[in-house]
C-alpha cells in the first residue's frame, strides 16, 4: 500500500491500541483475530463508530465504517483511521514481531492478492446470504441492532431491526447480488469451501504454518458466513467441516508461537493453494477488470461474464482502487520476484490483473 503511516506512541497493556466494532462485521472480526494473534495490546470498544467517536471528542473520518481504529501520535493527539489493510501495514511498521507479512517479497504479494479477494469477493457470499434470504435478513435485523445495545426495548428493536434491514437489502445492488447473480455467489461459495476443504489437508493456514493478513481476511467473512447467518452456515456444514474448525481456532492464535513455524516457499505451494487462486481468477478477476472499464468509461453500471453466467452491478470507486493497489504491489518487486510470481499465477486467471488496463 502506498499510504503514509504517522508515528504514533507505544501501546501497553495501560495504553491500549483502542478499536471500536461490532460482533456482526466481518472486518471487526478480521482485526480483532489478527491483534489477539500478534499480541498488541488494544481495547475493543463494542459500539457504532460515529456515536463513539462523538463521545470521545475524536474527529470522525471523512466515512466512518467498521471497524475504526484510534491512534495516537507523540502529541497525544488522537486520529480515528477505518480500512483494514492499510491499517495493517500500519501496524507492521509497530509492532515487528509475529508480522502477518511473509519475508519474500513474491509470497507477500501473493498473500496481498488473497487479502484482497477475502475482503473485496468474499464479502459479496456475506452481504448476498445476510439480506436476500429472508430467514437471514430476519435473524441479521434483530441480532445486529441487539449487538450495539443488548437493553433496547421492544418497540425500539422492531423500529431499528425494520429501519436496518431495509437500508441494508437496498445496498444489495452495491455488491452484485440479485437474482440473476445469486446462483454465481452461491457456486463460488461452495466451491471456495471445497478447495478449503481440501487445502486444510496439507496444511492449517493459507500460506504455510502461520498466518497471513489473507487467513485473517478470509476468516472475517467467514466468521459470519460460518458463525452469524443461518443459510452459509449450514452450507459449510455440508461442505467443508474443516473450514468450520479451521474459523473457529484463528478467532484467537495468540497462543501460536509464529517464530517457530515457517512459511511455505512460493515455489513448493501446495497444488490446492494454486486450485484456490484459480478461483479468484475465475471469479473476481474479471469483476475487478469489468468494474476498472466502467470507472474508465464513466460508467454506473458494468456487466460482465463470470463463470458462465452474466454479472450485472453498480460501479464501486474502491474497488478500482484496489485493482491499483494489486499492480502497484507487483511492480515493486524485483524482476526475479515478478517471473517467480508469473511462474505461480500463469494459468490462474490471475495474471489479467497485471496486464495493462
């Protein structure tokens, strides 16, 4: 990421990295695994942001979304920050030991470009299942209100629970899910759980014996497809009963002594973990490819092929970003390191990333 991290104090267990969230979000549940996992002493504050931040006396960001964090820098001065993976490369900067970044430059891109899927693709299986099934909306509409204030009574609940739901089931066209759309989530869903399935065979995490920022955004989304809503839950079930284990264990790692496991070479990864990249090319690649022509061309609409069926959705400016970022991070490395990498995704989908555009 090419975003300029400020200096900031030590935190302690006295002075606390602060964060603020909700049990419901997938990138709460992210951050939250990932500090319990490096051991940086924080302080989870369970509330809406803005609120929170209000209370506080902090200036809330240009958009306030979970979860947000509160740094400070030498002065004190307090600075509220939302964005997962920024946010991480921040944290990296702190805090040295137990880094969520693999030391080769190739396998930390390929850890990037899985970050991103979890956090960009995989949230479209969270925000598809939880708003378009009725008996997930339903159960998402009374738990997500009760999360933020587990006293609010009964006729205030049912206001919110309808206020929420509707506000959230008209974001369904942000993030591509529609009828024509919902039998390509709910394939790449299932399909994502087998190779997971299968992957968890060789080895307990995405990239080797420990963990990287891609586990942890992979295990946000599925915190709540596994853990939150009725319908991916008994999905996973059926599916993929190692990936329900494998959620269930990286909710805290802090116990994982990371210094004595290893990552896995780029070039001796597992064939499941080539499988699960090949998913990614297969599935949002050509998203991320068709939302960047549309953002180019003005456009508010994009559609596009994905896996046979026909994807239709409303332009997303971030996720332009992100395609940025992704070749951003492939042209800082080495030209060793590029042929190393080309050498892994060619055959993927993955190398139209890195083509111009």
């Amino acid at each position: 990421m090419n975003k300029e991290c400020t200096v900031s104090t030590t935190y302690t267990t006295d002075n606390p990295l602060r964060l603020i969230g909700a049990t419901g979000s997938p990138y709460t549940r992210k951050m939250l695994s990932l500090l319990r996992y490096r051991r940086i002493p924080h302080a989870m504050i369970w509330a809406d942001p803005a609120a929170a931040l209000d209370g506080l006396g902090i200036s809330k960001p240009k958009i306030t979304f979970l979860p947000t964090f509160i740094f400070k820098d030498d002065s004190g001065e307090s600075e509220a920050v939302c964005d997962s993976t920024p946010i991480i490369h921040r944290l990296e900067k702190l805090f040295t030991p137990r880094s969520v970044i693999p030391d080769d430059p190739a396998l930390a891109f390929i850890n990037f470009l899985l970050e991103d899927f979890g956090d960009e693709w995989c949230t479209k299986f969270m925000f598809h299942y939880r708003w378009y099934f009725s008996e997930d909306a339903d159960n998402a509409g009374t738990q997500l209100p009760l999360i933020m204030d587990v006293t609010m009574g009964e006729e205030a609940l049912q206001q919110v629970k309808t206020f929420f739901a509707d506000r959230q089931t008209g974001r369904l066209g942000y993030v591509g899910s529609n009828d024509t759309t919902a039998p390509i989530i709910d394939a790449s869903y299932r399909r994502l759980l087998s190779l997971l399935e299968e992957h968890f065979k060789n080895q307990p995490f995405l990239l080797g014996d420990k963990p990287g920022s891609g586990d942890f955004a992979l295990f946000g989304q599925l915190s709540q497809l596994i853990g939150f809503d009725p319908t991916p839950r008994a999905i996973a079930h059926k599916v993929s009963p190692r990936t329900i284990a494998w959620v269930s264990t990286l909710e805290d790692q802090s116990g994982l002594e990371s210094e004595e496991k290893n990552w896995t070479s780029l070039e001796t990864v597992p064939a499941t973990l080539k499988n699960i990249l090949t998913e990614i090319g297969r599935t949002y690649v050509p998203a991320l490819l068709a939302n960047a022509k549309a953002l180019q061309a003005g456009e508010k609409q994009w559609q596009t092929e994905i896996d046979g069926g026909l994807w239709s959705q409303q332009s997303f400016p971030y996720q332009g970003k992100c395609l940025q970022w992704i070749n951003e991070e492939y042209q800082n490395l080495s030209q060793s390191d590029k042929q190393r990498v080309d050498r892994l995704i060619t055959g993927t989908g993955c190398e139209a990333l890195l083509a111009p555009h």
